[in-house]
C-alpha cells in the first residue's frame, strides 16, 4: 500500500511511519481480522456487483494508510451599534490528504476579505424564525453505539437486548426510531422508583468489569454475586409492598356491547394492543384493535390503511381490505397533499 500510495499520489500523501489504530472500545472484539484485500495488487475483481464492495474495502483500506488531511478554519465576528453579536465561521481545506482516495465535500463558499475593525454595512438583514429541536430518539445503531461507550454489554447481547424490548412492547419502532409504549413508561418508572442504583449505568457497567475479573480468575464469583444479591434482595422485599400500578388506557367513548355498563378502551397486552372493557375483570369483553393510519388511503383500492404486525412483532402497514387487497408497506405512507 505504501509503494502505491508514494508512486501515484506522491511522497506528501505518505506518512512517515505506517499507521496503527487502537480499538479504543472496551468490550471490542479484537480477535477479529479486519477487512481488507488480501493481494493489494489486485485493484478490481471481474463480477460488477462484488467489484462496487471490493473498491469500498479497497479504497479504505487505502486511504487508512495516507495521510491526515489538514483544514484553517477561521471565524469573523461583527458587532452591531447595540452590541449584537454576529458570528461567520470558514473552513478551509489546505491539503486533502486521504480524502483524495475518499472523496468527500471540498466545495467551500467564498470568505470575504476584510481586516480588524474595519466598519462594515449591511446590504441585507432579515430575521429567520428557529425553535430548538428535542434530541433524536435511539435507533438501533445509536442505541449499540451508546451501549458500546457505556461499556454495557458485548458484541454477542446487543441483538437479544433490542429483541426483548420490542417483544415485551416497551418500545415500538416508527420510521426507524424507538418510541417508548405506556407500557415501557409505566415499567421504566417503576424501576427507578425501587431500583435506582441497579438499573443504572454505572452499576451495570461496574457488574461487566466484575465478571471480566472473574473470568481472568482475578476476583472470586460468589464474593461478586454476594456484594449484588443481598442489597438487591432488601430491594426487591421492599418493592413487593409496593402499591400495584396501573397501565394507562385510552378510552374510545364507546359502551361496552357485553355488559353495556363499562367503556371500551385500548390495552396492551403480550401480543399487542387489544380492546377491552373497562369492568375487567368483572366483564371479561375483548376484541382485536385496529389501528388506522389516519389520512391516508391504500394506493391500489383506495380502503383505509391500517398497522399490521409480523410474527416476530415487526411493524408494517396494509391495506384493511386484506385478503381481497395485498398492498404492504414498511414505510409509513404520507398523506397526499391537497
């Protein structure tokens, strides 16, 4: 790698010294071989489909070896009569290094040339509205990516602990995100209300290095469970005497066709949400629910659109009119515009 990169891009492109990185993660697996070529002479591969991921693999693991790209970033700050303060920021690029073999934005905008203290007028002014947006909800790879910097599980338990989340209805995903159920409030709360110092992310990070020193022989497993187990147990007496809580319901202001007493609401239950009667157990009235995509009509027979589930509890939509209609969708459709 280091012959090609000095033979066709030139000796600044070379470091001094190959480069090694350090997998700064703590639960990493490093036993694993990188991916890269095996015969680095080799720069295609015949198939057009494996040559686009043979060129992605190539061209990283080239530029893995090149030299840091370096950038001037400069900043001007004007202040008005009333003491407003205004700030432009520009980023340059000097020497684009292994974004040669990358790529990647090099377009920059054009940097005014003015001095310090130099009295500038404004050839335009305007006002743009802005409100803070609340942070991202976790999809799946941020939520890995939190874990991993917590030091909270391995490689292996990632897939199981996203598993049991959406198995037991705590969250469920929309448009690619984890949005928390009533259930999963409900539970959350209860937790940090008994179990504070166990379910949070010091101890659980703590417990992980605890078996890492049992499983180097450096600390005595029964010792470890010992210190764990009896607060844990005090805890758990404790929250036995708790008052039951109750799961939220949201009320349809229907009655109940049964007992013609109680109101129909939405629970949530192993398999999903269902309806049922607000006298439960006293009438014992179910029926499934159909959650409709409001706004929305199917684009083949123009029925409702409503949410569906796999087997495996994954979210999808489809059209009410099933078996008669079969359009599906794992996107959530958009309402037409008018």
């Amino acid at each position: 790698m280091r012959l090609y990169i000095k033979k066709n891009y030139g000796s600044s492109y070379l470091p001094a010294k190959p480069r090694f990185f350090k997998n700064r993660a703590r639960v990493a697996q490093e036993a694993h071989e990188a991916i890269r070529p095996t015969d680095f002479k080799r720069l295609s591969v015949a198939d057009k489909k494996e040559n686009r991921l043979y060129q992605l693999i190539w061209s990283r693991a080239l530029a893995s070896q090149m030299a840091a790209a370096s950038w001037r970033r400069s900043q001007i700050k004007i202040v008005d009569k009333e003491g407003n303060l205004f700030a432009l920021q520009h980023k340059k690029l000097l020497f684009d290094g292994f974004l040669k073999v990358l790529g990647g934005k090099k377009e920059e905008k054009k940097w005014p040339e003015i001095k310090e203290g130099e009295i500038l007028k404004a050839a335009h002014f305007s006002l743009i509205a802005s409100e803070t947006l609340p942070p991202p909800r976790y999809s799946e790879a941020s939520l890995i990516a939190l874990l991993e910097k917590e030091g909270i599980g391995r490689p292996s338990t990632y897939a199981p602990i996203i598993t049991t989340v959406k198995v037991r209805q705590y969250v469920e995903k929309e448009e690619g995100e984890f949005k928390p159920t009533a259930l999963g409030q409900v539970v959350s709360d209860f937790l940090k209300d008994h179990f504070i110092e166990i379910v949070s992310l010091p101890f659980t990070a703590k417990m992980e290095a605890g078996l890492d020193q049992v499983a180097n022989g450096k600390k005595k497993w029964p010792l470890l469970v010992k210190d764990f187990y009896d607060p844990f147990l005090k805890k758990i007496n404790e929250a036995e005497k708790a008052e039951r809580v109750k799961i939220p319901v949201e009320k349809t202001g229907e009655k109940c066709p049964k007992c013609h007493q109680g109101e129909l609401v939405i629970r949530t239950g192993r398999f999903g949400k269902f309806i049922s009667c607000s006298r439960f157990p006293e009438c014992d009235y179910t029926a499934p629910y159909i959650e409709k995509v409001p706004g929305v009509s199917c684009p083949q027979c123009g029925g409702e659109v409503v949410v569906k589930r796999t087997k495996k509890g994954r979210k999808f939509y489809g059209c009410i009119n099933y078996p008669r209609c079969r359009w599906a969708s794992w996107r959530k459709p958009k309402p037409k515009e008018k």
